[in-house]
C-alpha cells in the first residue's frame, strides 16, 4: 500500500518544480545585467581593493592594483590620509624584487638611472605607521595594508 502514495507524491513534487521554473526565468536575467554591470565598472576603474592603515585602519587608497606576483603589495596612484616623507629615502631593490630580477638583465643602467630607483616612505597621517613607498613617477606601492572588497 506504500507504493502508490509515493509515486502520487512525485508526481505532486513534479507540478511543484514546474511553477518554481518561472521565477528563474527573471532572476537569471538579473544575473546577466548584474555580470554586465560588474564588467563595466571593472573596466572603468580598476580598483582590487579598498586599502585600509593595518593599526587604525583609516583608509589610504580606493583604487589600486594588486601586484601580479606578490598579492600582498599593491599599486595606486590616487590616496588618502597618507603622507610621505621627503628627506627619506629608501633603495627600490629592498622592497620590490621585481625590481632586483631586473637589475640582472642592466647591471649598467641601473647606475644611469639610480635617481629612479630610489622611493620615498609613505606614512599613515593618522597614525603615522609606515605603509609603503611612493617611486620617482609618483606611483605609491603599499605592502603594509588591509585590503577589503571594493
Ligand atoms: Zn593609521
């Protein structure tokens, strides 16, 4: 006696999926625009992340970009609340290792053109921590940040 109420239980359960069909219909249009959407601003600004001071956690930059290799540095050239400290100045080649995988290749122009490779420390002007660099073409490198969702 058992089997026939289950199979008139399914066929119940089939009319039940048949409705909730409908509603999908819009809610993946949704999805569409909103992917649209997403694409847009991503193109428009290309911001990973908000970077925030990791000690009071003022932020200091809307729009950067997280480095290709090293996913804890980031670049930005728009910030906030930060300041730098002109009288000091710190060798490029102690903070990014990009930078030292290059030097291999020109060993001579890295004396040329030892102006560029030095960066001043940027600081944040809340509470003064030391967050990164900013380099002769006043491109700010942070490694001392938290990042969260744009
Ligand atoms: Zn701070």
């Amino acid at each position: 006696m058992d089997s026939p109420t289950s199979s008139l239980k399914t066929v119940s359960d089939d009319e039940e999926i048949d409705y909730s069909i409908k509603p999908e219909f819009y809610d993946s249009d949704l999805d569409d625009k909103d992917e649209m959407w997403m694409v847009k601003k991503r193109d428009g600004r290309t911001s990973d992340a908000v970077l925030s001071c990791p000690a009071c956690f003022t932020t200091v930059c809307l729009e950067c970009q997280r480095h290709e290799q090293y996913v804890t540095q980031y670049r930005a050239v728009f910030v906030v609340n930060c300041k730098v400290d002109k009288d000091r100045v710190v060798q490029q080649n102690a903070i990014s290792s990009n930078v030292g995988k290059r030097r291999r290749d020109s060993e001579k122009r890295e004396t040329v053109s030892a102006d560029d490779e030095t960066v001043n420390p940027v600081f944040c002007s809340t509470c003064s921590t030391e967050i990164g660099v900013v380099d002769g073409e006043e491109i700010y490198h942070f490694s001392n940040v938290i990042p969260s969702e744009p």
